[in-house]
C-alpha cells in the first residue's frame, strides 16, 4: 500500500494524505465521514509496511523487542 494512504478507521474509506508544509507533518482528512487525522494517528506494520489506526495495531512484545503487526499480517502468523 501507498504510504500516502490509510484506511479510515470509522468509516473505513481509504484516505490520501496530504503533506502540510507549516507542520512537517502528512495530514489525512476523510471526506466520506468528516474525520481528520495526522501520520501520528497510524503506525506502520513492521511485515508488510501498511499504515495501520494506531488503536488498530497489534503490538507483540517478544523478549526485548517490540513488533507491530496490522490484523492480516497477525492472522497469517499464526
């Protein structure tokens, strides 16, 4: 996936990010449900690099190492 693209997590719409050049930072903005979101909204799967809604990830702890993983990625692991 584009990593200028997330999948909203209310409505489930893929959203374009948008780099907003006064903050640094890619801003994404949902037009099916109005909801607005920043890069600090999401996490990347460390599988397959998908941009994940942050409450949406897996975090596995294995040992001292942490992993995020996105529900396809945990679901094909085990």
């Amino acid at each position: 996936m584009n990593k200028n693209v997330v999948i909203c997590p209310y409505c489930g719409e893929e959203i374009y990010g948008d780099y907003n050049y006064e903050t640094g930072h890619t801003d994404y903005d949902c037009s099916s449900c109005d909801s607005h979101f920043t890069e600090d909204d999401f996490i990347e799967c460390d599988k397959c690099g998908n941009l994940v809604y942050k409450d949406d990830i897996n975090e596995i702890t294995t040992n001292d190492t942490v992993e995020y993983l996105c529900n396809d990625c945990m679901n094909n692991s085990i």
